[in-house]
C-alpha cells in the first residue's frame, strides 16, 4: 500500500509556469490510500481540473478498493483558502452521501502539492456535451432526468446539504442511459445564514433568483428545485441558459416564472411535464414545490401511471377572511403562539377542516405537516384510534412532511379544527426562524416517537 503523501513522477502540463498555475501532466503518479496514474483530462476549471485515471492498486481482493477506472477531481497549485474548501466540501458531502445517483467517493489526500479526490468514473459523460451537439432529450428521457436528479437531492436534502449547482455540466451518464448528480464543491449546510462561499451562487442560466440576488439566507430546498427545473428546461429546448442569459426572467420583469414556457421552443411538449418544470420556476420560491421528495413522488406517479393526471391530492390553504382570522388568534392562549400568529402574513397559513374531514390518510405520501391551534384530531392506524390531539401548538405530521416517508397514521377533525399548514421548506423556515418553537418541536417528536408511544400525530 502507498504511503498517504501524493508523489509526482512527471512533468506538469504546458500552459503555465510550474508550481505556480500548471497542472499534473498524463501519466502523473499520486497516492492517497491506493495509486493512482492520470490518462486523459476530462475537464478543467478555475480550481483545478478532473481527469480520467487508472487504480494501479485495483484489487478484487479487497472490498473497499477502488476500481480500475476512476475519476480523480485535482486542486490545482493555486491553493487560495477558498479553493481548497471547495474540495473538502465536496469530499465532506460526498462522504456524507451515499446514493445511486451521487457518485461514490474511493479516495483522497488534501495534502501535497494536488490535492485529489478519487471518485466514480462515468464514461458516457455529462449532459452539456449533449447540449454542445445541439441535442435535446426526448420526454421519457426527461422524465427520468428528474427522477434521478430528485432522487439525489432528497437524500441531500436528509443531510441538510444543498447542492446549489445543479445544470447540465453537472449531471453525468452512466451505462444505462440513467443520471447522475456530481460536483458538490459549492454545497452548504442548509439555512446558512453566514460563512457562504462568494462562489456559491450557481451559474449564470441556472441560478435561482435568490442566488442571482446573492441573498444566502433564502437558500433552501426550493434553490436546488430552481436548478433541477433549469436543466430540464434546458435538456428538453436544447437551448444552453449560459448562453442565453436575455431568456432568464426576474421578479421585476412582473413574471411568474424565471423561464419562457419550454412549448415555445419545442415543437410538442407535453403538458404534464411542462407543467411541472414550470412549478419549479416560480421566481417567487414559496410559489414552488417545498421538498424534492413532494416533486419526486409527482413524477414517479406519471411514471407509473401516464394518463392518471396528478398523483397527489390538491393540498389548499382555506381562506378564513379577515375577521374569522383576527378572532382565531385573539382565541390563542399561548402567547409565544398568538404573537408569531399575528406577524405580517401569517394568515396565509392558516387552514380550517370541517368536522369529519379527514386531514391525512395513513400510508399516503403528502407533505404537508400541521400546527394545531384551535379544535380536536382524532389519530387513527389500521381503522382504530389510538389517540385524540386537541393541544394548543401541537405539531401533527412534520416527520413525513421532512423526510418524504409514507404517513404512519391517519388524522380527522372532531368538530371544527383551524390549524396552520407547512409544506417542508415553509417548517423548515418556520421553525428556524423562531427558535423557542424548534425546541418545542423536538420535545414534541422525541415523546411522540419514545418506544410504546402509539400518540405519533401521523408523523
């Protein structure tokens, strides 16, 4: 075994001084964990270049080793504070994650003059090669697109991990004619409020308004979904948004969405899969989905089922009126509750069910949670009930609403019940914002989910 200091046994590359700007030459030893010897160049950035090379260590025998052919991503020489966390965020993400659609990390070193990550190799490339020929993908083939994009961001997401890159450069191929989401160099921690690197703010084309704003503490799951409708739009038109920037529409324009509808360049569109890139394109981002998984489930439903039209029940927020509004929070008791009900727009949370009304069905995928505030919820499994929830700020059903997991119980109002309703980003936001009602929450969710505790809320 190597020891874990990169060597170099070659000359660098023609283009710049060595030791200053240039880059390893083909046939350039390095060494981590296993050996490595660079073939060919697949690519190069402003931080370094990735290239195709082969394992001289590649073993059957042992489990953990890598296979011949890797890609290994290289910092170049320039080794400026904000480079190299590039690299080890990406390799912290990367480790962090481990999906089908994310490539799999084998090795690295973060010392030496190059430091590397060793990562799959996909040999059919990425998607903006297809863009270079001016093709588009076919509609089955954009469906799939999205399913393997979301796919990767809901296990992102689980991580709290934001991609925040997501275009064509960044999605590969692999043999199957399937996608996969690479390049977390720029990920952060979701909610980031500070320490955001200047380069996190997408490319040009691809961006989401937020991110053309540079306004990091609106970075959230609907950022990636921004990018996940981009490159879609972007794969469906044959149309490359980085160099069309006059296509790319802003909250000042009076638009709705960031994008032309995708019909006005392609001859047939259909309109269930226009209609859902369009949904992630709302340049206002509460107008978009709030969780991959929400978008994920909506297109396996098509997938399974073409002609079935939407595969999730409409979700509505019923508008009380000024009034029934102003009386509903006046009826609060807890203060903390009754202020935050009563902050600017907060009404447009609220939500009333009817007595009977079934509120979420065990065994459904929805993602909405609830915060009760006034009534009584009846919590069912398997036809009976196991509980009745009628606690002033309970919070019902925020585990599936966050991780996308099927409701483990159903909820009917029992009498009149007002409650407010939060899709992912919309709790995630909530509860960030107001950090006495997070601790609540997880008090809440660590008695419900205690052993023995059937009262779940739905989860």
């Amino acid at each position: 075994m190597a020891s874990s200091t990169p060597i170099l046994t070659a000359t660098p590359e023609r283009g710049g001084a060595a030791g200053r700007s240039s880059l390893p030459g083909y046939g350039t030893e390095l060494a981590g964990r296993y050996r490595y010897r660079l073939i060919k160049r697949l690519s190069k950035g402003a931080f370094g270049a990735v290239y195709f090379a082969r394992c001289l260590d590649a073993t059957a025998e042992a489990s953990d080793a890598p296979p011949e052919a890797v890609a290994v991503k290289i910092l170049g020489p320039t080794r400026a504070r904000d480079h190299l966390d590039l690299l080890k965020r990406e390799l912290s993400s990367l480790l962090a994650l481990r999906h089908e659609r994310i490539p799999r990390v084998y090795d690295w070193s973060l010392e030496g003059e190059f430091p590397f990550v060793a990562i799959e190799h996909f040999r059919a490339g990425d998607l903006r090669e297809v863009l270079g020929r001016g093709a588009t993908l076919a509609e089955p083939a954009v469906w799939r697109l999205l399913h393997d994009l979301l796919s990767a961001l809901v296990a992102a997401h689980r991580a709290s991990i934001l991609h925040l890159d997501v275009k064509p450069a960044n999605v590969l191929r692999d043999a199957r004619e399937r996608y996969v989401l690479t390049d977390f160099g720029v990920s952060q921690a979701t909610r980031i409020r500070r320490g955001a690197l200047r380069c996190a703010l997408g490319t040009p084309g691809y961006q989401a308004p937020e991110q053309r704003e540079e306004d990091f503490e609106l970075y959230d799951v609907r950022t990636d979904l921004y990018g996940v409708g981009a490159t879609a739009w972007s794969m469906l038109t044959g149309i490359p948004l980085s160099e069309r920037p006059r296509l790319v529409r802003d909250a000042q324009s009076g638009a709705t969405y960031g994008l032309p509808p995708a019909s006005q360049f392609r001859i047939y569109c259909s309109p269930a899969l226009e209609d859902l890139i369009m949904s992630l394109l709302v340049i206002e981002r509460s107008g978009r989905p709030g969780s991959a998984a929400e978008v994920l489930a909506r297109v396996r439903g098509f997938l399974a089922d073409p002609s079935g039209g939407t595969t999730l029940a409409a979700q509505r927020r019923r508008s009380l009126g000024a009034a029934d509004a102003s009386a509903l929070v006046d009826s609060l008791v807890d203060p903390l509750l009754s202020s935050i009900c009563r902050e600017r727009g907060f009404d447009g949370y609220f939500v009333a069910f009817e007595d009977g009304e079934e509120i979420c069905r065990e065994g459904e995928q929805s993602y909405h949670a609830f915060l009760l505030l006034r009534g009584k919820v009846r919590v069912e499994r398997a036809g009976r009930a196991i509980a009745r929830i009628e606690r002033e700020g309970a919070f019902l059903g925020e585990v599936s609403t966050l991780t996308g997991l099927a409701r483990t119980a159903s909820l009917y109002a029992e009498g009149p019940v007002h409650a407010c309703m939060f899709n992912a980003a919309e709790l995630e936001e909530f509860v960030t914002g107001h950090p006495a009602i997070g601790i609540r929450l997880l008090r809440s969710m660590a008695e419900r989910l205690a052993p023995g505790d059937e009262a779940d809320g739905g989860q």
